[in-house]
C-alpha cells in the first residue's frame, strides 16, 4: 500500500476551504420536488448544485452538469476506471430555530467549528472531497487507467431520485464511497421503512408538528378546548430517534395527564403502549428484529391533522435480515389485533438494506487508511442511517464525522478539527484506492 501522505493547509488555504463550506451552507437547499420542468428539486438545490460545480471548474476539473438539472459531477484523469465520491448537496429543514444558536442558514464560523444547516450533512465532506481531489491532482497522483469522479445529488434527504438518475444515465463508478455517513466506515445500513399510519380524529384535538419523516419534531403545535400551545422537543437525526426529545411523544403523554379520558382514544393508546417509555424499538409489535445490524428503531417524524384523522409518518430503521413484507405482516397483525380496522396504513416508501464484508478490498483500504491516519484500531460499524451506498454494490459510507446524531439537530456543525483530519484521511484514500486492482 502506498505510503501515508501527511498533510496540512497552510492558515489561508484552510481558511479559503472553510468560507467555500460557509458559502455552500447558505444555500437553503431543502429538496423539493415539483412539478417544474427547469428545477425538479427545487431552484435551491440547483444554486448549490451550480455553486459546487463551479468551485469545481475554478480548479481545472472537467465539470458536467445534466442537462434537465438534475445531477452534476466533477473529475479529474482520463482513466476508464472511475472512482465516485457520491456527495449530496440537499439538506434537511432547520427546524425549529429558536432552538439554533444563530440562523440555521446564516453560517457562523468560530474558533472551533462551522455551525450552520448542511455543516455536516453533507456539503461539509462536499467541499473537503473536492480539496482531495485538487492535491491529487496538483501532486500528479493519479495513475492513467484511473478517473476521480465527485457526484454532486440533490434530492438525497427524500428519495434519492436525483443519484438514481445519475446512475441510469452513466452506471455505476468502478469503485466508490460516499461522505455522508460516520467515522471509521459503515458497512451495513439497515432497511428504510416509510409509513403513514392514519387513525380516528380525536374530537376539539388539533396537532400538527414535523416537516420531514427522518428528523426528530422539535416543537408541536397542540389546540385543544380551545387553548393554543406550543410543545418543545429536541431535533436530531430520525436513524437515532433515541439522542433527541421528540415534540409529538412528549405531547401524547402530557395531555392524559389532565384528560383521562383521552388514554382510550387509539391515538393516544398506540404512542402511550409503545413509545412512552422512550424506547423505540416497538417491541410490542416486532418481536425479534435484531441481528449483527443492530435493532429496529422509530422515529414519529410528523403527524398532521385533517377533518377526519390525525395521520403519523413514522421512519422505521430495521436490521438487513428482515424484509418489507415482515414489517408490513407484523403491523398490519398488530393494528388489527389493537384497533379492529380503526387505524390505516399506507406505507410512503422503503429502501433497501446495505450490506458489503468487512474483509472486502474496498473495506480494507479505506479502513487502514483511517486507522492509520488516526493512529486507531477501530473497526466498521453497521448504523441505521441511510446512504447513498446502498444504490451502488462496491460502495461504502465513509466518514465524515464522529456525531452522525448532529446531522439533522438544532447547531449542526463540523468542528476544524474533524475537517482536518478528513481531508487528510480522503487525500490518502483516493491515493490509495488505485491500488485496487493491484
């Protein structure tokens, strides 16, 4: 294996890095996905989009963007084997900001770190990943047969149309990562399972709270006898429901508490028998669903409130030996044995679990670049989250970060340590990944 590269920027090359990071993070590039011909995700994700690739283009990288603004990429060699960083430039809502230090949108920069929505998730490890790839380039460290290639997504926090377009019209790169996961390498992603579980209007009761399914609801906004109130949570990252206070459980076990009558209500009675006790595996519905992944886990992302129904969006996270059907079978018994027929599911989406071995190449590589890198002994790690590695067969989540569970919360941020040591650590993991083949 090649020899580990030590490397550091000098004050004003960091400092340039870092404003480039800044810049992309003002971006309110939440994906949203309309019905316009010209922005399909939205024009915000499409300004961050163009602000990446022209980062890209001021270092001399051969840029490309589709044609109906719906991806773009940036590359370096002429090689017919391609190394893909899968990035994504989209980022989640900011929830609610009074409980932000400073303005979601507004980045701040202080003496340790980049605060601001996007820090980390993912146009952080965007930026750094560029800046890889301009010392590769610069130090004339790539071979001929090889090609980097930096995807650019921009709908990667819905329903990563934006990748999969990518993919249909180019395939898949020869090997690949993506930057947008957690420290050291994730090499099992659990089941992402998307459900709206819509149940009987609870009568003069209005709730709503919640934007986005894979994020902890910060605040809800509760009516009921006519009072107005507003409850507050902790947001966070919806694959680790258990680092936050979610708003809408934390109402549903207040309002019993002057209102008896409303434990009965099935509402009430499905949060109060499975997600009171602020554990979110629901064991009373899926008994068993654990293996080397880790357990299930649910986040009650949003609940909205209609004439008819209060419905909850619910973000399953379930270990990779179990399947759509499974999880189905067992609500589906469970809401029937319960509610007789009272309660409906649809289910919203799903995506598939991730899986590649620990002794893979690709595993290898990367992991001993980073333990070396961090003078560690650390091993890979399997995690809830969902990545854009499970599109793609030879592909792994590496890094950027040790607090995945900021990613989605009130002051997301990237500290300059972290971002330092990641440029580093992706400057020897593309030197390296060339030898792939050898």
């Amino acid at each position: 294996m090649k020899k580990y590269i030590n490397y550091k920027q000098n004050e004003s090359e960091y400092e340039q890095m870092a404003q480039h990071i800044a810049n992309l993070c003002a971006i309110p590039s939440i994906s949203d996905e309309t019905e316009s011909s010209v922005f399909p995700f939205g024009k915000a994700t499409n300004n961050a989009l163009d602000y990446a690739l022209n980062l890209a283009k001021s270092f001399g990288f051969n840029i490309y963007k589709d044609e109906k603004n719906r991806y773009g990429y940036a590359e370096i060699g002429k090689g017919n084997k391609i190394i893909g960083i899968l990035a994504h430039l989209d980022v989640v809502p900011a929830g609610d900001e009074s409980q932000w230090n400073t303005s979601a949108f507004e980045p701040i920069i202080t003496n340790e770190a980049i605060i601001a929505r996007g820090s980390l998730d993912d146009k952080g490890p965007s930026v750094i990943n560029l800046y890889a790839m301009k010392y590769i380039n610069d130090n004339n460290l790539l071979e001929d047969e090889w090609k980097i290639r930096i995807v650019f997504g921009i709908s990667e926090e819905t329903n990563m149309k934006s990748m999969k377009y990518y993919i249909a019209d180019h395939g898949a790169p020869y090997i690949s990562y993506t930057p947008d996961g957690e420290w050291p390498l994730i090499y099992a992603e659990k089941m992402v399972y998307h459900v709206n579980l819509e149940f009987p209007k609870v009568k003069d009761i209005y709730l709503e709270a919640g934007e986005v399914v894979n994020q902890i609801p910060d605040n809800l906004y509760l009516k009921y006898q006519g009072n107005d109130e507003i409850i507050k949570g902790i947001g966070g990252h919806g694959s680790t429901p258990e680092k936050g206070q979610n708003a809408i459980i934390k109402a549903i076990k207040l309002l019993p508490e002057k209102h008896l009558e409303l434990k009965s209500e099935p509402l009430f009675k499905f949060i109060l028998d499975n997600l009171s006790n602020e554990n979110y595996e629901l064991k009373n519905i899926f008994k068993n669903y654990e293996d080397f992944s880790g357990k299930l886990s649910a986040n009650l992302g949003i609940i909205k409130t209609n004439e008819q129904s209060h419905v909850l969006s619910f973000d399953f996270r379930v270990p990779v030996s179990h399947s759509v059907d499974e999880v189905t079978n067992d609500l589906n018994t469970y809401l029937e044995k319960e509610f007789n027929g009272l309660v409906k599911l649809n289910i919203i989406g799903t995506k598939q679990p991730k899986y590649i071995p620990k002794d893979s190449k690709l595993v290898s590589i990367l992991m001993e670049t980073f333990n070396e890198g961090m003078h560690t002994n650390e091993v890979p790690l399997a995690i809830g989250g969902g990545t854009y590695a499970r599109l793609i067969e030879n592909c792994v989540a590496f890094g950027s970060t040790k607090y995945m569970h900021l990613m989605h919360g009130p002051n997301e941020n990237f500290t300059h340590k972290e971002i330092k040591e990641s440029l580093e650590i992706y400057i020897n993991a593309l030197n390296r990944l060339q030898d792939y083949d050898k």
